[in-house]
C-alpha cells in the first residue's frame, strides 16, 4: 500500500510539474494575493492544482485532498493528500530556478499536529529533480538512497530558513535570524521550504527552521526528511507545526531548538 501511493504520489507531482514547466509564459503575471499584496498565486497555480485534485480524484475518489489553492475535500478513506501545486511560487514568478509540486498523503487529520505522513514527493520542476519516501521505506532522491548529514556544531552548520509575507512577521523573523547569523556557518533562504526540508535530507543543509509553515509546504519535506535520518520537530516539545518546524540530524536539532527557544522564535505575530 505505502509504495502503491509513493507510485502514484510522484506520478502526480511529476504530471503538475511538466505542466508548470511546459505552461510557463515567458512573463508569469500576478492572478491574485493571499495573505499579503507580496504573497502571490499566479494562474499557474490554480491550474496545477486543479489538475492535481482531479487526477486524485479519479485515482482515489475515497481519499480527501487538502491543497493551498482550494476548499479541503473531506475524504472517507481516513487518508488525505495534501499538495503544494507550487512551492517556491516568488521563484516561479521570477524565473529563479527553485520551485517544485509537493504531494503527500497522510494518515489521520490533515493537520500537522497529529498527522501520520505516509508517502510523498516534491519534484523540482527546473531541473526534474525528484524526491520521494514512504514511511518506512527511505528517502530517494532520483531512485537512490539520501541522508542528512552527521550532526556536527551549529558553528559549522549551512541553516536553511524562510519567512513570512506580512510586514509583522517578518519583524520578528529578522531578530531571529540576526541573533543566529553570527552563531552558524551560514544561512539560507532558498525560498520553497518544500526543497529546504528536501536539501536537509539529502544533505545540501545541515538544518531547516521556519515559522509559518502551512499543511501544503511541509507535508511530503517532512517525510522525505524523516525518513532520511532526520528528526523533524517544534520547539518545547511539540511537534513540528505552523508555530515552528526545526529539521535536521538530532544533535544539530537539539541545538538549533535550544538557541530558538531561548530566542522565543515561535512566538509573537
Ligand atoms: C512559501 C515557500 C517559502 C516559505 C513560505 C511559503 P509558496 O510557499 O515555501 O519558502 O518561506 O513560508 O509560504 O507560497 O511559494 O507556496
């Protein structure tokens, strides 16, 4: 069953991802704003997604869908696919290569609380790059085995990050990262937090914090990076959330969540 929906989890992000690549007009135009006048949807985004929703509902009319760019669909399975239709969506808007479809399925409440990730991928769609895990079953990045790397000193660690679209959170976030700058050997801001918790399992970062994540950005990133050695938590013992998400290899981890926490980086707006 795991490897049935990692199939046809990458089959979808793969089928979104050629459609992306392919639809792309040489000028990618703003459609709407979300959040904040900075937080954009193009088409493009609501076509890959409607082409994903439609594709999971053919291949698995009992499942629910949970996507950033529609209503939920409640399912009767007891399991629910939660797509990105694309992640990285300023970069898309930009050209800079790093944007990807990311599609789990996950067991449980489609919420990150609670939810048991069960098989996912995030395609990067410039490059083709595919990343893909079932629970379980290991993370691969192109058909072969990833890891994080060993945990070594924050001092020595490359640390992904991302921020928020509104002008108060972005206030916050830059506190925090200005008290860590000094403390790592570098940061990040790749700008798909899909591919930031992909980079960690594959060891292109050491480590990845983001508050703000939504279900969508973290659902198949997590799993592909637990599965590849890495512990993917919050902060004071939560689990990872929209509040926070810290990934990595556990000794790095604990680090990282001992020096937010003293930073009190899952709080406030
Ligand atoms: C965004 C990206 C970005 C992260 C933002 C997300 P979107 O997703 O993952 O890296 O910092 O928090 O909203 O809007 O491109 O799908």
């Amino acid at each position: 069953m795991t490897d049935t929906l990692a199939t046809l989890a990458a089959h979808l992000a793969v089928t979104a991802g050629t459609l992306i690549r392919d639809g792309r007009p040489d000028e990618v135009v703003v459609a709407d704003t979300k959040s904040s006048p900075i937080d954009v949807v193009t088409k493009m985004d609501t076509d890959s997604e409607q082409l994903l929703r439609h594709l999971i509902s053919a291949a698995r009319p009992q499942d629910g869908i949970l996507g950033e760019e529609g209503d939920a669909v409640v399912g009767t399975s007891g399991l629910t696919w939660v797509v990105d239709p694309i992640d990285g969506t300023v970069n898309y808007l930009y050209g800079l290569p790093a944007y990807a479809v990311s599609v789990a399925v996950v067991a449980g409440e489609p919420d990150p609380a609670t939810w048991v990730p069960i098989a996912g991928c995030v395609h990067r769609v410039p490059d083709g790059a595919t990343y893909t895990a079932g629970r379980g079953r290991g993370a691969y990045l192109d058909g072969a085995r990833i890891s994080v790397n060993d945990a070594r000193p924050l001092s020595h660690s490359l640390v992904g990050t991302g921020f928020g679209y509104t002008t108060e959170r972005r206030r916050a976030q830059g506190a925090v990262v200005a008290a860590l700058l000094p403390r790592v050997r570098d940061i990040r801001r790749i700008g798909s937090a899909a591919l930031d918790l992909c980079a960690v399992a594959s060891g292109h970062l050491d480590l990845h914090y983001e508050r703000g994540l939504k279900p969508w950005d973290m659902a198949a990133g997590q799993l592909i990076a637990t599965e590849a050695g890495a512990v993917v938590t919050g902060l004071h013992g939560r689990p990872a959330t929209e509040q926070m998400t810290v990934a990595g290899p556990a000794g790095s981890v604990a680090d990282l969540v001992r020096l937010l926490e003293v930073l009190g980086a899952d709080e406030g707006p």
